[in-house]
C-alpha cells in the first residue's frame, strides 16, 4: 500500500549516519489506561503516518481522539468490541486517517 500524496514529509530518523527511516502507511497504537503519552502523539504528528489504528477505551481513548483530530486525522470509524468477556469493559478500535493541518 502507498501513502497518500496529502502525507507531510517522513521524519522519522534512523542512527547516525544512516538514512531515514521510512513512513508506515499504517500505525497501529494500543497504549495502557492512561494513554498515548504526550511525547508519542508528538512524535505522531510529525511522522505524518497516513492512518492510525488506535485501540482503547474509557476517558485517555476519547482525549487522544479528540487530540490527534485537532492536530489533522478524522476519525472514520469506532468500533466496539468484547475483548474481555466475562466483565462489562469494552475495548474500542478507531480508524483515523490524515486530512491535512488544521485550518487556523
């Protein structure tokens, strides 16, 4: 699969002296309960990765959502799904993609 064209430039970098790593077309981010740290949605915004599947529930879920879709993904779909059985968590699975920087 290739990146979309709209994708900003790769930024992600290798060791010393070697070359840049390349862009994945998909990431996908299943972090603890607190989260994406700020750090790592940093480190997203500037890999510009062209869709981001993103796996989670409760308050961090919905904060990190609303994050990366003011810094320029929209959310295409959420998904529930029964990970645990035999208690009444959900886990959720959202699909966001890259649409460009936000308009100022």
């Amino acid at each position: 699969v290739e990146a979309s064209t709209s994708v900003r430039a790769p930024t992600a970098s290798a060791q010393v002296g070697e070359e840049p790593l390349p862009v994945p077309d998909v990431l996908i981010a299943d972090p603890g309960r607190n989260g994406l740290p700020k750090i790592f949605r940093r480190f997203l915004f500037d890999l510009g990765v062209a869709s981001i599947v993103y796996v989670g529930n409760g308050r961090s879920f919905l904060r990190d959502l609303v994050l990366l879709q003011r810094r320029g993904y929209e959310l295409v779909r959420v998904t529930p799904f029964d990970s645990n059985p035999h208690n009444a968590r959900l886990e959720n699975v959202a699909l966001l993609r890259w649409r460009g920087p936000p308009e100022a």
